[in-house]
C-alpha cells in the first residue's frame, strides 16, 4: 500500500480544523502533572508523538473543572487560572509538529473521594457509592447543579485562551453520566427521570460552553452508549443521547466508549488488558456512525497499525484511537510513513502503564522505559562517539535491550546465554496462554538485534574464561534470577517453586498450598495452572491484599478464572515450616503463623508451592569483578545525570563491568529494560 492511498495518512476535515492523518491519542492521563499543572515533564510526553507524526494528541483523562472534584490520582486541575500558560506551551509546542492538541474536561462527581484536597462532599445525581472509589456522595442540589456548570464554562473559558484546538467532555462514570445513567440519578425532575431530562445538564453545560468560547471552538463528547449492567444505561438509550447531542448543533464529535468503570471488572472490560479480545467495541462504536450525522472517534485495545486501518477503511471510524500503542511507541506514524511498520515496538497489553496510576504512580511502559521520561531517556539513540567492543552475557529482557541499545549505537556486541532461545523469565512467563503477548517484549528487541548484526551464542553457559577470551571493552551480566523458596524455618526441601509449576517441571497436586510472598504474576499464573487441573488450591499471602504487584485490571482476568474454579484467598497468614506428615503416607503438614502474633494452625496437602521472588544469578559477575577497571561500581550520578560512566577504581583493569536486571535483585520487566537502556545509552 502506498503512502498516498494509506487509509491511516489521509486528512480528516473537523470543521475548520483539518487533521493530517487519522491517527490519535485519546485522553488519558499519565499522572505527569507537577502541582496539578501540565510542566515539562508532561510536555514532552506530549511533544515526542507530534514530532512523530501523530495528527491529535489528546491531553488530561481528565482535567478537573471545580474543587469538589479532586483527582484521584495526579490529574491537570482546570479549575486553576495558572494552567492557562502551561497548556498554551504545550500547545504552541505541539503546533510546532503539525499536531492539533485537544484536553478533556470533566467533574468526576462520585468518582472520588472526599477525603481528598479540600474535604468537600462527593457530589452525584444519587447517594450510590462508585465501588471502586467508595464514597458516599451528597445528592445534588440545584446550586450544586448551577455552580457546576459555571465551572465548565470557566474550565472551557480558560482553555480556549491557551489556544487549544478544542475540548472534549468527559461522559463515561463520570458526573455526566451519573446524569445519564438511571443506575445513578434518582432526581426529580428536570434533570432525573426520561431519558430527555437525563441529558439536560450535558446540554446545559455545552451550552453555557458555547456561550463562553463562540460557535468555532472545537467540542466534543467522549461518552459511553451502552454501559453494559443491570439497571445502566442501555444501547437504545445510548444511542438517543447521541442523537440529542448530534441535533443540538453544538457538538462536532463523539469518541465511543461501551461499558462501565465503577469497578475493577467493568473497567478492564472498557479498557481490555493482555490476554482480552482486541478492538471489543470497535463494530459498537461504527454501528452509531450510520445512526447519527457527526463524526466518531473511539480507542479501546486497537494496538496495531492493520486494525487501525481496517477502522477507517471500513469506515467505522473517522478518527481512531492508537493510545497505549503510542506509549509503546510514540513513533507510529513515522515509522508507517518509512516504509518501517515492522519496527513498531508493539503494546503487549500489559497495562502496566494504567495500573501504576491508579496504584498511585506515574504511567510507564512496561518495555519503553523512554515514555514518560522524554526530558532523560531517548526515544532515537545516536550514534556513539567511540565504539567499542561489548559482551552481553544473557539474552532475557534485560540483556536484549543491553544489546539493542548497544548495538544501534553502533558498537559491536555479542551475546551468550545458556538457553536455546532468548526470553529468561519472559518466555517463562508467555507459557501462560494470557500472557502470551509478552514474548513479543523478546521477539521485537530480537529482531532489532539481528538488523544491527549482534552475534548470538545460544546453548553456551558463559564462564569467566569464555567471557574474558572475547577482548572486549565492556561486559553487562544479565543472567537473571532463579527462583529463591528457601523462606521457611524449616522444611524448605519439601516445597516447589511457582516456577516448576508454570514450567510443566513440577505437576500440580490434588491439595495443594500456594504461599505468595511476592504478590506478583507468577503465583497467580501458577494458581491458575493448579486450579485448572482440577486441584484443591489455597492461595495464601502475610500481605493485606493477595497479589499486590499485579494490580487492579490485570488481577480482573485471573479472578474470572480462579473464582470460577473455588481458589480460596487467605490473607495476613504466613507459612512458617512444612514436614512430612507423620500419619499420612504422601502428605505435608505445613504448619501456618502471622505476622500480628498468636496464631498456630495447620494445612494437610499434598503439594506446597512458594512464590519469593528470585535471587540473582551472579557467580559470573563476582568472578569477574577482580580483574574490571571499575570493579562493578556504577556512579549513581552519573547514571542519574545522563552521563557515561568513568569509574576507574583499578586503573590495571581491561574492561568495564556492570549488572543489570535480576542479576542485581528480584524487581519487574519494566525495571530490568530500564536498567539496560540508562547504563548502555552513555556507552
């Protein structure tokens, strides 16, 4: 397909705005703001997609129009006069790029706490609490309805004078749809009861919108059609909202979304995480452009460039939504524009990204350790001044980026590692049919690997002698971790390790005990594997909460599969010492504490399975630390500050010496990446 007749790289005419290509980022909010306001940090999130290529880039999901809506996690606060400056920078520097830029406004209403910023009520159309956020809110009255609504046309007011393209309002969970949802207004009338009343304050606040920013001003309304529960707002409804708002004449767009997020669940059905169906709701979303004269938008897991062009040859979509995609990489549109779509560093779906934000944290990808941190960390890699020659012994996450990185910098770089494949923990991790998506985290950096001519020796269980015959300037141990059980004050010979059972080494028994003490996907993916043998599982944690480091949406599919198979979770209970029972031929006794004091019980099972983590594999770091210029040191400043290392500590020394990843303590993929691309950047 040529670039000229690319359904992706055609322009797309939004009234007076006229859009490059039909690429976008919708809203969403990486939780970048620093005192609530969208600074250099978020500004270059932003910057490095226009400089890509991309025709719309989406800021803040979503920027809070009024105080008694504080963000839950780190959002853009439009309420404040002060972020009109620093959205017109990151507009201005956007524009520079050829990208329009847009921002979503939104009164989350009970979709928060009051526990937050000023300690005002929640506020809803209902007394019933969001599940997820678990307040009980105020039920509106009219001067809340009225101030509100000021505050939308002020919000709006403050963003036209910031020079955006234009603005999208928030209508999925948040107050506006707590208006639409019957679920969630008990109102009188005018704003409770028929459907036509349920859409008042919407049209209400576009038109105070209006009254403020003129008839040019680009306003859109990202809402949900069908929220897919008992007693929600159904799909007839869904689509005679968007008809409201089609024939208002005030509205130039709708972005789809189907589902609900008031829980865990129903959020990771909107949002669908690894292991889900691709573009769910894409046939929805297009089923209402035939219904209603205005053009839709809609993102939800399209993750790859063919289904995105099938969404707007089809024409299901006007513009389509590639947003986590571009976490992954930024560079999409160029790399279509080149010629290069097999270079896109793919979305695995891990959803490592929302997870963080709404852990508390701030939106990283779990194998681009680049997004997010734009103003530090490179997205295009130059050229070293000087090559030289590295050795990278292990080809997991870790050392492949080691050797990307390495590589199209220009140096020459080979790798060992002792398996016949590459992919370390990864590739242990993808047996798991759910999370078969995370051997491309291994397939792309390969791939880029062999383009840069890195030399491979796989089956070779690098020692010092093989590594040191290799002459070569710098040498990065990423060898990994291996499974640490060795927890328990006795008994510890008796037990197997997370890692036998996903393997297919260990086969699962009939009862059978999971200790976690790491709360991370490998006893979960472990679980699973037991609890589909038909076994009898116990799943048991000393945390307060099981599976901590998994977070919310990527816990949701392990519970559908768990719960429906009679997995019992116990909490704040740890395992102390297992024996062999002396009663039972072929049965363990394991004998279970907590950390709170008091308690003795006692397990009967066949099977104790513990999940702790790994210990770092580094023999060969150790054996080679002696004989390095730098003795394995790494200056945390210098790593920090962006500048190459210079540790010399013994001047007779031949080469550099560094570790990476699990071979310096059990952490995640997205660490382990991270460690490779800082360190071998400066190489």
């Amino acid at each position: 397909m040529s670039l000229a007749n690319d359904p992706l790289l055609q322009p797309f005419q939004l009234k007076h705005l006229r859009l490059k290509n039909r690429i976008m980022t919708t809203s969403h909010e990486p939780a970048y703001p620093e005192d609530g306001m969208p600074k250099a940090k978020y500004r270059a999130y932003h910057v490095e997609r226009a400089k890509a290529g991309i025709a719309l880039t989406m800021t803040a999901g979503s920027a809070a129009v009024s105080r008694d809506s504080p963000p839950v996690f780190n959002n853009i606060l439009a309420y404040r006069d002060e972020v009109v400056p620093w959205m017109k920078d990151l507009t201005d520097a956007c524009h520079e790029h050829g990208a329009a830029v847009m921002i979503q406004l939104t009164h989350l209403g009970r979709r928060t706490s009051w526990s937050k910023a000023d300690w005002l009520p929640v506020v809803s159309p209902s007394h019933e609490r969001e599940a997820s956020h678990r307040a009980f809110p105020k039920k509106m009255e009219d001067w809340d309805i009225e101030r509100i609504i000021k505050d939308y046309a002020d919000a709006a007011e403050r963003m036209h004078a910031a020079g955006v393209d234009g603005l999208e309002l928030e209508a999925y969970g948040h107050l506006m749809d707590q208006f639409w949802s019957p679920a969630t207004n008990t109102l009188a009338a005018p704003y409770g009861g028929p459907l036509e009343n349920r859409v008042r304050f919407t049209l209400e606040v576009i038109q105070a919108i209006r009254a403020r920013v003129g008839p040019d001003f680009i306003l859109g309304v990202r809402g949900v059609a069908d929220e897919v529960r008992p007693g929600g707002l159904t799909q007839d409804e869904g689509l005679g909202i968007a008809r409201y708002l089609a024939k208002s004449g005030m509205v130039d767009f709708l972005n789809i979304i189907r589902g609900h997020i008031d829980t865990d669940a129903g959020l990771t059905d909107v949002i669908p995480v690894q292991g889900m169906r691709s573009a769910p709701h894409l046939d929805f979303a297009g089923s209402l452009r035939a219904h209603v004269d205005i053009p839709i938008f809609h993102a939800a897991k399209i993750q790859d460039v063919n289904t995105a062009r099938f969404a707007i040859e089809s024409g299901k979509l006007d513009m389509v939504g590639m947003t986590r995609a571009h976490m992954a990489d930024p560079h999409i549109v160029r790399k279509i524009m080149i010629g290069r779509e097999d270079t896109i560093r793919p979305c695995v779906g891990g959803n490592f990204c929302l997870d963080r934000i709404y852990a508390g944290g701030e939106a990283y990808c779990i194998h681009n350790p680049a997004t997010g941190r734009e103003l530090t960390m490179p997205h295009v890699l130059d050229r070293a001044a000087t090559l030289r020659k590295i050795v990278v012994v292990g080809a997991g996450p870790a050392g492949l980026e080691a050797a990307r990185v390495a590589s199209e910098r220009g140096h020459q770089v080979t790798v060992f590692e002792a398996a016949p494949k590459p992919g370390g923990q990864v590739r242990l991790t993808a047996l798991s049919p759910r999370r078969k998506e995370m051997l491309s985290i291994i397939d792309w950096r390969m791939a880029r690997c062999e383009e840069q001519g890195v030399h491979f020796r796989f089956n070779t269980l690098a020692d010092a002698a093989t590594v040191l015959a290799e002459q070569a300037d710098v040498v990065i141990i990423a060898t990994g971790g291996l499974a640490h059980t060795e927890v328990l004050k006795t008994g510890n010979e008796l037990v197997v390790s997370a890692w036998d059972i996903l393997s297919g080494d260990v086969k699962p028994g009939r009862q059978v005990l999971l200790f976690d003490d790491a709360g991370d996907h490998s006893a979960l993916q472990a679980a699973d594997v037991i609890a589909q043998s038909g076994a009898q599982l116990e799943v048991m944690t000393p945390d307060r909460t099981f599976a901590p480091e998994v977070m919310a949406m990527n816990l949701v599919p392990y519970m559908r599969s768990l719960q429906k198979l009679d997995v019992t979770f116990t909490v704040t209970y740890r395992l102390e010492s297992v024996q062999r029972h002396p009663s039972q031929t072929g049965k363990l006794l394991a004998v279970v504490g907590s950390d709170y004091g008091g308690v003795r019980k006692e397990r009967v099972v066949d099977q104790v399975v513990v999940n702790h983590g790994t210990l770092p594999l580094d023999d060969l770091y150790f054996e080679l630390k002696a004989e390095s210029s730098n003795q394995g040191e790494v200056n945390y400043s210098d790593l920090i500050g962006g500048h190459a290392q210079a540790v010399a500590s013994n001047p007779s020394g031949s080469y550099q010496l560094f570790r990476i990843g699990d071979a310096v303590a059990a952490r995640n993929t997205h660490a382990a990446i991270y460690d490779a691309l800082r360190l071998v950047k400066d190489l």
